[in-house]
C-alpha cells in the first residue's frame, strides 16, 4: 500500500488503519515480554507461569458474554468500552508492582478488554472494506498490525538494552508508554464512532451459534488454542529458564518476525486472493506441523545436554520462535474463511466471539497442563504434541470445499 492509494481511501478506513497502529504499538509494550515481567518481578516458576494462564485467558472466554450484555451498543462503542478495561489494567501494573494475587486481578482486567476488542476489530474491519479487495485490505490491515509491532518492539529492545526500561523498578514504563498508546486508540474510536453516520454493525442480540456449516471453522479455532498457548508460553519460556534470555531478547525476536511479517502478510492476502482459502490453510497446518516439531527436537537437545547453550543451536531456536510468529501472522485465513461459507453476515461476529471463547477454553486447560508436563517429565513433550495437534489443521484444509 503507498501514500498514494491511502489517500483516497474512505476516511472511515484511515481511521481504522490509524487504530491498528497504536494497538500494535501498545502490544509491543506488553503482551511480547509479560513473560520476562512475570520471571523478573515475581521470580515465577514454569508451572506457575501456566497457572497464570488462567487470569489471561479466562477473558477469552467471558469475553462473548459481555459483548452480549453490551448488545444495545454497536460495535464500535462496544470497542470503547475495551479499551478503557485495557488501559485501566495496564497503567495499574505500570505505576504499581502489587502483590502476586492483586497483579492477577489487573492483568485480567487488561486481558479482557484485549479480548473484547479481538472479534470486534476483525468485524469492523471486514465491514468497512470494500467486498471485491476483501484479501488484500485484510492483508494489509494486518501489515499495519506488524508495522507497528516492528516499531514498538525495537523501542522495547534499545530501552532494556540501554537499561531504561526494567521490570525491578517500581514504575514499569514500558506498561505505561502501552497504556497512553491504547488511550489514543481510545479517542480514535470515539472519533471513529462520530464520524460513522450509521453504526458498523449492530446486534440486537447477541448469542452462541452452533451450526453444522462452521464445524470446521470451530475445529481450527480449537486447535489454534492449543497450538497458540503452547508457543506463546512455553516457546519464550524456554528462551527464558532453560536459555537465559532476557526482555530485550525476546524485543529482538519480534522485530525480526515483524520485519519479515511486514512484506509476508501483504503478499499472503495477495495469495489469498489468487490461491483461495483452501490452498492457504494447507500452508497453515503444514508450517504449524514444522515449528513444533522442530523445536521441540531442539528442546530436547538443550535439556538433555546433546546441543549446546550457546551458539547456533541457540539461533536455531530464536528461528523457530521466529518461524512461529509468522505462522500466527496467518490467524486472519480463519476470518476470510468463515466470512466465505457464513450462512448470514450478521453472525459472523457472534461466530468470532464463540470461536475465541472455545479458543481460550482450550488454551487454559493447555496451559496448565503443559506445566505439569514440563515439571513432571520436560518441556520437549509440549511442543511434541503441539506437532501431533498441528495434523488436524491440514486434515481440515483436506476436507473443506471451497
């Protein structure tokens, strides 16, 4: 996308852009490094780092049920809603380190707002887009998202470099520098709210919806859970206990991964486009089967002393986690596809929000389980069945018809 075509974009779209932006440079400043957050201001330990999983994920599945208590709202105020709990959370544990059970509190208040927001964005955005460049805006909707990850996560990473940023102060700063960036995004969806003569897409009721045409779509949400808690947990957590590594680390890890994500997401709503759906999820399952299986032969190497801790078989872990995070980057195939085979356009959003709370159901029980696992017998045996999981996602790819 050059200047050129943003220009002449509705205004409604640059103010969608401008939203994506400030939420990914707010993401940037936590989700990426709440791991080295917990192991630093509260020294956890893996099976502890799963258990708070459950205040994180929890929202993912509550999430649906305020969006319908919320169902007199349209969406975009619904929106407004979110990210006031987001930036209430996050400022709390920017100016505070509370004790560990107050912490949780906060970071579910935080957690839920996130998720609020997760179905409504991608609703917002396929209804402003025009329905003939639905792959191509969706692509670069999401390249916007990288972008900007890019541009916070290097923040992120001079500053802890440069011993600006810690999380052993009192003032966590880069909590407060997400908690300004989500009150922007704040004041751009009132604007955003005012600017829209008539509301994006309004509800009147809310509700759980189970049909036999999504099957698949629920199938892939479900594995996603598994799959997305395993490598968003665990995956740092083995760069962080078993390797060392510190915030700037993992700051590093996603700049490079949205670096890359910046031309491959562009490109991949291009192929999306040209390929279909059904070509894009095989491409899906088979890369989701190849970082795990990978990391955790890796994994393995590292615990049992076969491969060394430092040296390339460190970097050959920095480039699964980075494989991983381009592999996440194609979450939005999901969305085109269940816009494609959705019965009514008026449950799409409602599908969205069911699909994240099965989602988050899954992944809570992932979590904890995969800390017992890494306790009781190590962590290789995650990522393994991560592997094993991922299998589903080609079968899928196999049965849809698009």
């Amino acid at each position: 996308m050059n200047w050129s075509e943003f220009k002449t974009m509705k205004k409604e779209i640059k103010i969608y852009f401008f939203i994506l932006a400030f939420v990914a440079l707010a993401k940037g400043m936590s989700d990426g490094i709440f791991s080295n957050y917990f192991k630093d201001a509260y020294n956890i330990s893996a099976f502890q780092r799963g258990i708070i999983e459950f205040p994180r994920e929890t929202p993912g599945m509550i999430a649906i049920l305020v969006i319908a208590l919320l169902a007199s709202l349209n969406d975009i105020r619904v929106a407004i809603f979110a990210q006031t709990l987001g930036i209430i959370g996050i400022i709390v544990l920017g100016i505070f380190t509370p004790q560990f059970s107050v912490m949780l509190f906060f970071l579910f208040l935080n957690s839920l707002g996130a998720h609020i927001f997760m179905p409504l964005a991608d609703g917002i955005g396929i209804s402003l887009v025009e329905q003939d460049k639905l792959g191509m805006r969706m692509g670069q909707f999401k390249g916007t998202s990288v972008t900007f990850l890019m541009l916070s996560s290097s923040i992120v990473f001079v500053c802890f470099k440069l011993n600006i940023f810690s999380f052993v102060t009192t003032i966590k700063w880069p909590f407060i520098l997400a908690g300004i960036f989500l009150t922007v995004v704040l004041g751009l969806l009132i604007f955003l709210d005012k600017t829209m003569d008539h509301p994006v897409i309004h509800h009147k009721k809310i509700k759980f919806i189970f049909r036999k045409e999504y099957k698949f779509y629920y199938i892939l949400v479900i594995l996603y859970g598994v799959q997305k808690q395993i490598m968003l947990v665990y995956g740092p957590w083995v760069l962080i206990s078993i390797l060392g590594k510190k915030a700037d680390t993992l700051a590093l890890l996603s700049i490079v991964g949205a670096f890359i994500g910046i031309f491959f997401i562009p490109a991949l709503g291009r192929w999306l486009d040209r390929f279909g759906v059904k070509k894009l999820l095989y491409a899906d399952g088979i890369s989701f089967v190849g970082v795990y299986l990978l990391f955790g032969l890796l994994t393995t190497g590292y615990v049992t002393g076969t491969l060394s801790t430092v040296g390339w078989p460190v970097l050959l872990g920095y480039l699964m986690v980075i494989l991983d995070k381009i592999s996440t980057q194609m979450t939005f195939i999901r969305t085109v596809y269940l816009k494609n085979i959705a019965v009514d356009s008026s449950e799409i959003i409602p599908t969205l929000s069911l699909g994240m709370s099965m989602d988050h159901f899954v992944s809570i029980t992932c979590a904890i389980l995969s800390g017992l696992v890494w306790s009781l017998w190590g962590p290789q045996y995650i990522f393994y069945f991560a592997a094993i999981i991922s299998l589903g996602n080609v079968y899928v790819a196999y049965r849809v018809k698009l």
